[in-house]
C-alpha cells in the first residue's frame, strides 16, 4: 500500500527531530533572541571538514542570497565559549549550496557543468554583537550527492580561525521542500540523509539547527561552543585542496564527471518513508 504524501503539517511536527529520533524540548524551540537556557557549561563542538568550497570573501553583509530561489531562512547563531560566556565581534563565515546543489565561486557544480565561477551568492561574512548573536538573511540549503543538507561556518577571533563546521537539518522538513517547492525540484532523489552521512555524524547531534516557522521564513537557531584558545585544523578538505584559493576543487563527492547522467541506483536505506497526518 503506498504511503500518503508527506503534508507540511506533518513535516512541521517533525522539524525537531534530531538524528536520534527524539525531540528537542519545546523550551529550545520556542527561543528567539536568546538562545542561551540557565546554564553555565556549553558544549564546545567537534570540528569537521571544511570541504572544497571556502572562498575567505570578506563579504560582510546579512543578506547574502544575491536573488537565489528558494524558501526564506533566517539563519541566527550564538558564539559562546564552554562558560557559556557570549563572545562578542568574533567573525562569522556562512556558506553553502543553492536549492540545485551548485555552490557559487566554483566550477562544476552538482550536474558537473554550471559554473558559477566570480559569483558569490550564499556567501557572507557577520560580526557578533554583545550577545554573541549574528544574523543571515539566506534560503534554504539544497543538495548534492553524497551529502546530506547543510550549512559551512568558521568563526574567527581577531584573525585566528578558532572553529570550522557544518550546521544540519531535520531529514522531514528537508524532505518535504525538496518535493513540494519548485526551486529544489530534480530530476533525481537525493541519496545521503543525516543517519547516512559520515560528517553529520563527527559533527554529532549538538551541530543540528532548531528550527521554528515564521510568517515569512523558517528560522534556524544554533549555539555554537568554541575554545577561544584553539586554533581550527580543519583547512584542508581530505582528498581535495586547500580551501580559500579560488581554485576550482575536484566535485563534491559522487558528483558524474562531464556531466554524465547520475546512477538510477540508490540505497534504499537513504530513503525517507513519508508519513500521515
């Protein structure tokens, strides 16, 4: 018997689902300005890869969508320290892919023929206020093989790259937008989602957003520990190059080489089973 169309009520009670299958307490997603619960010991994150795609831009703005298609996001992070301690006028990078899978200042892209080479959309570079807090302006990411959805950021203190990391999403949400709005449709399914992606998986479950429903855009909040003492190791993609040259790096993983069609195959773990109301 065929399942029902997965329906966006649905998929809304679904949006804090973390990579375990568990909820996160209302209280985490009812937050706004501040993201901070009464405590005084914060999480410091585990570091990921960088991947192939960090562009040092410089571009300090808060809208970084550049007339991308795609669901409006609100992306708000907190920089804290394992005190739980604010830290204000560190600098923040976001990057990450559009709703196609294409990465902007690169050549290939997820078809392995778009180049987007001189473009910068879906890049952008903030400064924490007081609270530790700073604000994008953004869409929703997309897709490309091997990857589950997600969003790049380093922080910085002064000039010294302190975190690199990735921001993820629930799978039901995700799932539902790549199906149900236009500017995410393909012509394939996607293949990786959280439970089967290796990076999401080092991030650990501290690295997915919160995510609530606004009247005009979805809001995605973290809090992000760092160790103002460390000094990020993650600078080079494995397998790929240096980040941040502006040269053109080897395609995302599973990428077909000259545009070439993708396989029919996929794993049929990786597929999510919509649900019904």
């Amino acid at each position: 018997m065929t399942s029902p169309p997965l329906s966006r009520r649905h998929a809304l009670t679904l949006l804090a689902v973390t990579a375990s299958g568990t909820l996160l307490p209302r209280s985490l997603r009812a937050q706004s300005q501040d993201l901070l619960a009464d405590s005084d010991v914060c999480m410091v994150l585990p570091e990921v890869t960088e991947g192939p795609y960090y562009l040092n831009t410089d571009l300090l703005r808060r809208d970084i969508r550049d007339g991308k298609p795609g669901v409006p996001l609100l992306l708000r992070l907190q920089v804290v320290d394992s005190a739980c301690v604010p830290l204000a006028t560190a600098r923040v990078d976001v990057w990450h892919c559009d709703a196609q899978g294409i990465y902007s200042s690169f050549g290939g892209g997820d078809n392995g023929q778009t180049s987007t080479e001189g473009e910068t959309f879906l890049r952008g570079t903030q400064r924490t206020d007081e609270r530790g807090i700073v604000e994008f302006d953004t869409i929703y990411p997309g897709w490309y093989r091997g990857r589950t959805t997600h969003i790049h950021y380093k922080i910085y203190l002064d000039t010294r790259n302190v975190l690199t990391g990735q921001i993820f999403f629930p799978d039901a949400l995700s799932e539902y937008l790549y199906l149900n709005s236009p500017a995410y449709q393909r012509d394939r399914e996607r293949d990786t989602l959280n439970a089967t992606d290796d990076i999401a998986q080092q991030a650990t479950r501290a690295a997915y957003a919160a995510i609530t429903e606004g009247e005009t855009a979805y809001l995605a909040q973290m809090i992000i520990g760092v160790d103002p003492g460390a000094t990020s190791q993650a600078g080079q993609a494995p397998g790929g190059v240096p980040g941040g040259d502006g040269t053109t790096p080897p395609p995302p993983p599973g990428t077909p080489l000259n545009g070439s069609p993708p396989s029919e195959d996929r794993d049929p773990s990786a597929r999510l089973i919509p649900g019904s109301d």
